[in-house]
C-alpha cells in the first residue's frame, strides 16, 4: 500500500501523547511529536470515543483468523494463543534505513566469509578455544558457498539514526510470517493510519526467498527440488512455515515424509529426489529422526537453509569478532557497531563484570529467545546472586553486554495512559542475494522492562520503512 509522503503533516497535538523518560522514537524529550510522526497521530487522534479500541479488537480477531499463534511449551493444548500486536506502527525514515539495510548486508557477507573459512580448515579471526568451545561447531559440516542464506540480526536504535546490533542469528531465525501477516491486517483494518505515506512494501520478499532456497540446491541441479521442513504443528512457530510454504509455492514437510535410497534424500509419497530443504528445526531433529541424511549432506548431494553449522555464527562468544571479520574479509570498516560484549573467561575481567552485574546483561553462549539471560538493572538481589553461582562454576558458558538504553516507542490500546516501552527490530536479510526487507518485526518489551519476546509478555508493531 502506497501513499503520498508530501500529504500535510499534522501536529498530532490531541492524539495520544507522553513526555519520555528516554529516547524516544514518536516524542522528542519535551513530549512534542516528531515531525514524521505527525500524520500517524493525527489518524489515531481521529479514532476517538472507542474507534480506535474497537479497530483492534477486530485486528485481534483477524490474527485468529489467519491462524497467527503461537505455542508455548507450557500450554495446555494446540489452539495456542494470539500473536501480540501493538498496532501503532514502527516508522524508520529513509536515510536511517540506508545506513541500516547496508550495513546489515555487510555483517551477513562477512559472516559467511568467516563461516566457509571456519569449515574450510583455516580460519584464524576468532580465538580456536572460543570456536572449539562452541556447541553449535559441527567439525564435519559442508557449508557450501553460502552457510547463512536466511539471517536474523536483532538490531537497537541507541539515539537518532545510530543502530547498534545486538545478536546475531544464522541457525532458524524466525518473525516474517508474523511481520507479512501484521501488515496485511493493518492495512486492512486500520486503512486510515497509512494515509499520509508511502510505505515501502514487504511482500515481494517471498519471492527473493524462494529464490535463495533454490540457489541453495548442489550444483549442476536444473530444476531443483525444494522443501519447507518442519518440526510439525507443536513447533512454537508452525504458523510461520506454513505460510512461508505456502507463499513460495514450496511443499511442507517433516522428516517422516522424506526417506534415504542411494545416497539422496527422497520424499513420500512419489520418492521423488530432494535437493535443497529450508529447515525450520535445529540439527538434532536429523539426529533422532533421519540420521542418514547426514551423510548426503556432508556429500554435497542436499543443500540445507541454513548449513548444519552456520549455528556457530550464533554464538554469543564469537559475536565481539564480527567486525574483524568484516574488515579481514570484506576489507571494509564496519557500517553498524556491536553491543559491547565481553568473554567472562580471563579472570580480571569476569572480576570486574561481576563487580558490575546490577548494570549488565549476561546472556548464555548457547541461549535464545531470552533464555537464561539476565537483565542486571531489572533483577532481584537472589537472581544476581544465583546468576554470579553460576558463572563462577562454568564462566566460559557466558558473555556479558553493556545494558543499552535504547529507544523507546508509544504503546497504545487505545484505553488508558499510552505508555512508554523499549523496542528492538529483527531484521530479515538474505545475503546470497544482497537483499534485506525493508522493515522487519519491531518486537516490544512490556513497559518497565527491556526483554522483548512475546514469550516473556512482549509484542509485535509492524515497521514502516518511507519510500
């Protein structure tokens, strides 16, 4: 949906408004509404005397509609529950996301650089002890030329037009179903909030990801086979690869529907060879469900999105080198800078973070989705105390990070006081092709906090990137 950005731009004075206690994306530090802002505040102000709260109810019940769930290890049954939406729209302006977009294509080139050298037998960027150390370092793997075909930064606004990346993510990064799904809705039920914009459209980034996973198939394969292949529908993100089969025009698959004879992988029921799957699982599911296909992997007869390996990219311990290996590989300064991090394994410096805990973040090597981390500002005496036990008996199983104050943006349902609440984005490039989405899933913190997973109480605003 497109629209023209030159329409007057409002002043937004009656909408929704809050005086910010840090930087602010929507409000400068006086509380008055950013200039590119203003139209989007105007659309809100006009859905007043409970519009606004009914359009996102509606909005609610079309997520439901669309199958947009999510299930938690927790839950009770397989209905899952709604994905969480803040429905007031993220909005990065043109000149933020060129800056942001190239260097996001820079990190993912490098990093693949890094990763054929890594399983190549000579790489020597990151520490061997630290790479050896790695839980997701496959020694045998055959990453082919391009390890990381789909790659999730998560990525911070620190103050205007500055972005500082987080994490990186090259296993099974997830969020483009529910970053397509939110903006068809929005666009559906709340028209209005787009006027006044020309947002840059999204959806043609199935279209660029089909053709990555065919690109992903062995050489010399004409017409390659390729596949979509899931846990099943008690996968946390089933919505997501169903869609994503779907809008690629790919099959959607589990391991029990693929089989191994001569030396290729084959599906039921046809047994016609497969050549390049789009695996939406961690590597273990080969290891207990089909464990010979393995060995057609590492023969170069499938090629895997991403490569069984390229998880070690992943790693919170390697995460501080990813601007060497931009400048080694790419001979290039780095475009985005990294959250300072810090290895917990020299003493003097596991010393001084734990001096400092109460104003760091410590995450686990292995972790995701906020598991085991800890966000020093916002834990209780016990949690600190329990996390520095656990440090000192395997300190090698940790780093630590600088925690940022990073923007914030207005949540609104459109009853109460709007709030004031920390945001990141997850990014979606596709660094085979030089392709980055333009937008991606801003994931939101409940106000008072900085972690953002829906897991966690978080939410989700789609992100507007102006033409």
């Amino acid at each position: 949906m497109s629209h023209d950005e030159s329409a007057p731009t409002g002043t937004g004075t009656e909408a929704p408004s809050l005086k910010p206690a840090f930087f602010n994306e929507v409000f400068d530090g006086d509380g008055s509404v950013r200039t590119h802002y203003g139209p989007l505040l105007d659309a809100l102000d006009a859905m007043k005397d409970g519009k606004f709260t009914g359009r996102i109810s509606r909005a609610n019940e079309r997520l439901r509609e669309e199958g947009a769930t999510f299930v938690l290890p927790d839950d009770p049954d397989d209905t899952g529950r709604i994905f969480p939406v803040d429905w007031v729209p993220r909005i990065i302006p043109p000149d933020h996301w060129r800056t942001l977009s190239a260097g996001l294509l820079q990190r993912g080139r490098a990093i693949n650089a890094w990763l054929r050298e890594v399983y190549g037998g000579g790489q020597d960027v990151v520490p061997d002890e630290v790479l050896r150390d790695s839980v997701f370092y496959k020694p045998h793997a055959f990453p082919g030329e391009a390890p990381v075909h789909v790659y999730g930064p998560d990525v911070v606004h620190v103050k205007p037009g500055e972005y500082v990346v987080l994490e990186d993510n090259a296993r099974v990064p997830s969020g483009i179903a529910y970053s397509d799904v939110v903006r068809r809705i929005g666009m559906e039920v709340l028209p209005e909030l787009f006027e006044g914009y020309r947002v840059a459209g999204i959806f043609t980034y199935y279209s660029r990801l089909r053709e990555t996973l065919l690109s992903a198939a062995p050489p010399g394969v004409d017409e390659p086979n390729v596949a979509v292949v899931t846990r099943g529908e008690r996968d946390s993100a089933f919505f997501e690869h169903e869609r994503i089969s779907r809008s690629c025009g790919l099959p959607l698959l589990t391991l029990s529907d693929c089989f191994v004879r001569d030396g290729e992988v084959r599906t039921r029921p046809d047994g016609r060879r497969l050549d390049a799957m789009y695996r939406r699982f961690d590597e273990d599911y080969v290891d207990t469900d089909l464990p010979e296909m393995k060995e057609v992997y590492l023969n170069g007869k499938i090629g895997f999105v991403n490569a069984f390996g390229a998880g070690v990219a992943d790693d919170k311990a390697v995460f501080p080198f990813v601007p060497d290996m931009i400048e080694r590989y790419l001979g290039e300064r780095p475009i985005l800078q990294n959250a300072p991090t810090y290895s917990l394994v020299e003493p003097d410096t596991r010393a001084e973070v734990l001096d400092r805990l109460p104003e760091l973040v410590l995450k686990p090597r292995e972790g995701y989705g906020a598991q085991g981390m800890l966000i020093g500002p916002e834990a209780s005496r016990e949690d600190l105390d329990a996390t520095i036990r656990r440090v000192k008996e395997n300190p090698a199983s940790f780093v630590a990070q600088e925690c940022l104050d990073f923007s914030t943006h207005l949540t609104h349902d459109g009853e109460g006081e709007p709030e004031e609440a920390f945001v990141d984005l997850r990014a979606f490039v596709l660094p085979a092709l030089d392709h980055v989405m333009p937008g991606g899933l801003t994931r939101v913190a409940r106000p008072g906090t900085r972690v953002v997973n829906s897991s966690a109480g978080g939410s989700s605003k789609d992100t507007w990137v102006l033409g």
